[in-house]
C-alpha cells in the first residue's frame, strides 16, 4: 500500500467494487474474531443528511475490506429543542467486554 493524493489515483474499493467511505476514521482489533474493524464517516453525496457512520472489516490491515453496513445514521441523533441536519465527524469506537 503507498499514499497516492493526486486527482487520477484510484479510490480504494470495497470486496463488492465500491468505493470504500471512511472519512475520519479510527481502526480498532476485535479481541473475539481478530478481525480489523475500520469505521468512519460516509460523505456519499456531501448533503449532512445523507452522513453516517460506515464499518468495513478485514483479516489483514492490508485488506482487501468487506462492508459490514452503516452503523449510525442521522435519523438516529435526538436533541432536545433542536432539529437536523447534524454533522457527523470522527467516530470513535471502544472494545466492551460486558457487552461485546
């Protein structure tokens, strides 16, 4: 893998050919399945309310990265006495061994 940050360098696909939407993102290992978990914010279409939180996973950091599916979405935010759209930025996840 090596950066590429010019216009004509290929966006980074999903295991289904997609382009891969992940801004922000964190990546963390799963201590039950040692799989890598990479979770970031999808700008699919630049309007904040089409924004949420995508999750991709892999055997290996190198990929290649299977989507596992949006994980939140704007219609999931709720705060009192103010309406959307949010913006969405940075998600952070963390291991719960309670909960898993």
């Amino acid at each position: 893998i090596r950066p590429c940050f010019d216009a004509e360098c290929a966006h980074w696909k999903d295991t289904d050919g997609n382009r891969i939407e992940a801004h922000g993102a964190g990546v963390i290992q799963s201590p039950l399945d040692k799989r890598w978990y990479w979770i970031g914010e999808s700008r699919k279409g630049q309007q904040p309310q089409h924004s949420g939180i995508n999750c991709y996973s892999s055997a290996s950091l190198a990929g290649p990265w299977k989507f596992e599916g949006r994980i939140f979405e704007q219609g999931q935010i709720q705060v009192a006495g103010h309406t959307g759209p949010f913006i969405i930025e940075r998600p952070k996840v963390l291991y719960n061994r309670r909960t898993r």
